[in-house]
C-alpha cells in the first residue's frame, strides 16, 4: 500500500493507503476483517462521521435517546462510562460489533461511504453523518493527532500540520472526499442517511435531537416533550456535563488516546486563533472546489 509518514508529526505517525483513505495499518487490517465478515441487519444503525466532527457527541446523544426509557440523568452509564464504550467503533471493536448482530444494534465508523462493508449497504441500513466545519475540525485534529505522540505545541508547528491536511494526508483523509462520499449516496439514499451539522446541533440542539431520536426510530412521544426529557438529554450530554466526568477526565479510550482529549474545548471558530489569511483562503477556495457544487456549507 502507497505510505506517507507525517513530517509535521516527527516521523511518529504512518499512514497507509488503503482504497482511496489513509489510515493506521492496524485499522486498515480490521477493515479489510469487516469488510470481508461483517453481515449487517437491516434494523443497525451506523454512525458515521469524520474525525474530530462530533462522533463523541453524537454517541452520548443516541445512547441517551435509545435507553432513556430505563436511564436518566441520574443513573445514565454516560456518568461513568465514556461514550466511545457505550457504542462501538465498527473497524476498532469488530469483534464486539459482530456479537452484537442479530440485535438491532447502533455502531460508529469512521470510514468512507465507499469502503463500508457491503452488508450495510445491501441491508439498506440507516446512516447518521453527522460533519462540521473543515477548519475546526483541522485544528481539533491537530491537537488529537500531536497529543497521541505526545508532542508539545512548540513542536508541531500548526502551519505544517495544516499543509498534510490540506494535501490530504490525515486519517481517513482527504476530508472533503470522505464528505462527499456521503453527500451523493445520500442524494440516492436520502430516506437513509440523515446530515447532522455539528454547528447546527449546538445552535439548535432541541430541534435536531428530536430529528434525530425520530430518523432512528426512537421518536419522543408528547408526554415526553412535555416532561421536558429531550431537554435532559441535552444537558446530560452537553460538552459542560461530560467533560466534567471523572470518566471522561482520566482513563485511556485506547492505547495511544487519553479519554480527555476527546473533550476539548468544544468552541465554534477556535480556527481564527491558529489561521493565517493566507491558510483562510487556501482551505475556502479548497473546499469551494470540491464541495461547491453541491452547496454545503463548511466555512
Ligand atoms: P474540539 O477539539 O474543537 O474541542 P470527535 O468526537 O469526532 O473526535 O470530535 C471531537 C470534538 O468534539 C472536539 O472538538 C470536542 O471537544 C468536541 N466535543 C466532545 N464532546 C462534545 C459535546 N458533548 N458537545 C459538543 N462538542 C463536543
């Protein structure tokens, strides 16, 4: 496979090619086990996303909507255990993935619309994407990839990180590429595929949970709505709550990643204060060029 080792990361991180993404070839490896053994149910739900776009969130959000008939903000496992092992990554956790098939089960990905197992879209799954602008989610990348090989700020200057990135060197990059995979098959798939906008979400967050509980088959009744539960879930899940969790302060989500530094700040427009000009324009006519046409807005 076509290699790439980040410059701007010292050398400490290898990305392979794998299809048309880069990625860690120990997560290439149980792709390649997915897509060869994964048999999707047609009731699975995917949660898919780019990285650093709001996965975390929206995990903590669909297992508070999915079991708020037993739990609340009171006893919900969210208080003690991190949204990432609440639902599991499909090319990370494969096997546990696999044992939950059968049952209707929720799984995250990360992967590109065209590599996802055939399963999933033979079974005619459905697919939460949820995305967020490009250059929060560079800088948010940038942070998470320098801390997993421990490299301090001084170190990694963020102008060359922004360079691979906008070359598309980053996991399961290029970004927009990732966006757009999702964004056609969702033009087919439309009853399928639900576009969930990180920016959005925050700006509305009544709004779009209830989108969302309903596009994944757990519709707030009105008696719900009226004992104010979409509300609680939203503060049981909110960056303040979460972030605060000593589960979520300590502990590790694998091996490289402290459970932390998947809560961050959580600020929209925390790019202006690592942006040139110079960068503004580059990304802005980048994604004008690849995702114009069809309209999204990313800036
Ligand atoms: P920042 O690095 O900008 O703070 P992912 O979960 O896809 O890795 O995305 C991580 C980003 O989502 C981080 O952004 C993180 O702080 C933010 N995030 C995590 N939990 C959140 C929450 N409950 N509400 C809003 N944003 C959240």
């Amino acid at each position: 496979l076509p290699q790439h080792t980040c410059s701007w990361l010292k050398g400490k991180s290898t990305l392979f090619k794998y299809q048309d993404f880069w990625s860690y070839e120990e997560i290439i490896k149980e792709v390649v086990l997915a897509q060869q053994s994964l048999k999707a149910h047609p009731t699975d739900v995917f949660l898919c996303s780019y990285p650093k776009s709001g996965t975390t969130w929206l995990k903590a959000l669909v297992f508070a909507i999915i079991t708020r008939e037993k739990f609340d903000e009171s006893n919900s496992p969210l208080l003690t255990t991190m949204p990432h092992n609440c639902i599991p990554f499909l090319e990370v956790e494969l096997e546990q993935t696999i044992a939950s098939q059968g049952n209707s089960s929720f799984v995250a990905t990360h992967l590109p619309y065209n590599s996802l197992p055939k399963s999933i879209l033979a079974s005619n799954c459905k697919m939460v994407y949820i995305y967020r602008n490009v250059k929060d989610v560079i800088v948010s990348y940038y942070h998470m990839a320098r801390e997993a090989v421990k490299l301090p700020m001084e170190d990694a200057p963020f102008e060359e990180a922004f360079d691979e990135f906008y070359h598309g060197f980053s996991v399961y990059g290029p970004h927009w590429d990732h966006i757009l995979g999702y964004w056609k098959a969702s033009m087919e798939r439309r009853e399928i595929i639900f576009f969930l906008k990180y920016e959005d979400l925050k700006k509305e967050p009544s709004i779009n949970v209830k989108k969302l509980a309903e596009f994944i088959g757990y519709p707030f009744t009105i008696e719900e709505e009226k004992a104010g539960v979409i509300e609680s879930i939203i503060k049981l899940c909110s960056f303040e709550n979460l972030s605060n969790l000593e589960v979520n302060k300590n502990g590790y989500a694998n091996e490289m990643i402290e459970n932390r530094l998947f809560f961050r700040k959580a600020k929209d427009e925390d790019w202006k204060n690592y942006f040139t000009d110079e960068m503004i324009e580059k990304i802005d006519n980048l994604i004008y060029e690849k995702l114009g046409a069809i309209g999204l807005v990313l800036k």
